[in-house]
C-alpha cells in the first residue's frame, strides 16, 4: 500500500473530506477543475467549513492539489467525486461524470484503479464511464 498514491477528482463535500482523510496516511492529489477553490485550499482554507483549517493544515505534506490532470499521472488510484445534479424532470445529468471519466482516461496506466463515488443508477458506472476510459 505505500506504493499507492490517490488522486481524488472533484473536491465538493464529498471530496475534500476523503482527501483529507487518505492523506492521513498516503500520497494524496486532491484535483478539481475551479481554479479558485484550488487556490484557497493550497492556502489552507476551505471556504465551505466541510474541513476545519488546522485539519486541512495538519495533512499539508501528504496533499498537493491540482487543475492540471497531467500532475496526476503519477497516481494509480482514482476516486471520482463529482456531482451528478439532476434536471426538474428528477433525471441525472451524468456530464460531470463523462468529462471527469474522459479527464482521467489520459493520465490511466495499466493497473490503476478508478472508484466512482457518485450517486447513480444501475449500469451508469459499466455502461457510460468505463467506455470514456
């Protein structure tokens, strides 16, 4: 397991708080594609209180964080986070999950792990994400 180093995508209240945990004991990358939300956790801040400040400073060597994908290529475990928003009509909108899938696929080596950890129907996982990959 030390060989093992995470990354993970999308870092809402669903992502940070797994981060920041993994990074208690591994390598993390924490990614996300809002710039911003990168630049207030490198200072230590997370602005939606999901992390307090000292927690997320007590775990600074063991995270980087990123907008770039291509610092992650040295990761072989990838856990998906985004949101899967649904419309008025109470359907998925599963683009979050396709463009992060599509994101990851250019980094993947042979032997990495992909964890989708996303509220989604029977199948979405098989039959949308893997084909991205």
């Amino acid at each position: 397991m030390n060989k093992n180093k995470i990354c993970v995508i999308g870092l809402g209240y669903v992502g940070l708080p797994l981060a920041v945990a993994f990074a208690e004991k591994f390598k993390v990358v924490g990614f996300d594609v809002n710039a911003s939300r990168i630049k207030e956790l490198v200072s230590g801040y997370d602005r939606t209180l999901e992390i307090e400040d000292n927690l997320l400073n007590s775990v600074k060597s063991n995270i980087s964080y990123a907008t770039d994908i291509q610092d992650t290529k040295d990761c072989n475990i990838y856990i998906v986070t985004v949101p899967t928003p649904i419309d008025n009509a109470n359907r998925p909108d599963l683009r979050p999950l396709v463009e992060s899938s599509k994101t990851i696929a250019t980094v993947l080596s042979k032997g990495d792990i992909v964890i989708y950890e996303s509220t989604v129907y029977p199948g979405v996982t098989e039959d949308i994400c893997v084909p991205e990959i």
